[in-house]
C-alpha cells in the first residue's frame, strides 16, 4: 500500500508541475514562429543556406523528406516521398526562437512539361504545377486538338488531373 500512495503522490507532483508550466504567462504569451514555404520534388534536393549556424534541425515526418547537415549555416533537403511536413531550425544566437519552414515534396513533372511543350509547338504552353495529389494543367492552349492532346497526356500522369485550359482565340463548332 505505501509503494502506491509513493507512486500516487510522484503521479499528482507531475500533473500539478505540468498544469503550472501550461499556465505560465511566458507559454501562453509565446506566438507561432512565421513559416517560410519550401518545396522541392521526389528524389531530388535543395540546399538551404544561412547566415546563422544552426544549434540543430528537426524533419516531422522523415519518410516525407531527409535533412543533412553541411558546413555552418547549409543542409540539404532531399524528397523521399510525396506529401508535407515541417521543418524545424534552431539557430546557436537563439535557441528559443525556431524557424518553422513548411516543407512540401512533389512529383517530379519535367517529363510532362516537356512533352506538353512539344504538343504546343509555337503556341502558347499552359503552366503544369502540382498541387496536394493532383496536377493543375492552367492557361491558353491554340486550338482545340492541343487541348485534347495535352488533356490526354496529363491523364496519364494523373487520371483525375485538374483541367483549367482555355482555348485562345475563336472556336466555331
């Protein structure tokens, strides 16, 4: 009986300590840091540079993205896979302020890009971009056959692609 009133008063020490930190004015005062937005694609990286050396960094989700180290105030991010995760900084002038960086990782659409390219030929070439799971095909194609053809292209690389294209100019039916 007296082992667990001792583990009965340790339990009711932490809850009262932890209900007396999540009180503090100075936890309640403190702000969500600005997020800065960075992306880069699937097996691909991006070398982030800073002035400030940083104490260390922190990934949420590592089977989204990797982070290594370099030399003071560099790392590199490298997609794993596709999705969104934060990324944490401290920096060594100031610990108690992190810098939040919302980090996104897409697909790699070079391939799609290009062969959009080619379809439209010396007429305008609509913006392909990822957004969440889905590709966005935007903006003017010259006729209504470039409009199927990258339709059908698209629909490749995603079925349910979402299709903000516009035919420039007259069309008659």
């Amino acid at each position: 009986a007296g082992g667990s009133n001792n583990m009965l008063r340790t339990l009711t020490m932490m809850v009262a300590v932890l209900l007396a930190f999540l009180a503090s004015p100075t936890v309640l005062a403190q702000e969500a840091p600005p997020t800065t937005w960075l992306e880069v694609e699937v097996g691909q990286s991006n070398i982030q540079k800073s002035s400030r050396p940083f104490s260390r960094v922190l990934i949420s989700d590592p089977g989204v993205a990797d982070i290594e180290l370099y030399e003071e105030g560099q790392f590199q991010i490298r997609g794993l896979a596709v999705g969104r995760t934060d990324l944490w900084v401290w920096y060594r002038d100031d610990p108690e302020h992190p810098e939040l960086f919302e980090l996104t990782v897409t697909r790699d659409l070079s391939g799609l890009v290009t062969r959009v390219g080619e379809i439209a030929g010396d007429g305008p070439v609509p913006r392909i971009y990822p957004l969440e799971d889905r590709i966005v095909v935007d903006g003017p194609v010259a006729d209504l056959v470039t409009l199927e053809q990258v339709a059908a292209i698209c629909e490749i690389y995603d079925p349910n692609f979402v299709n903000l294209m516009t035919v420039r100019g007259d069309q008659q039916v």
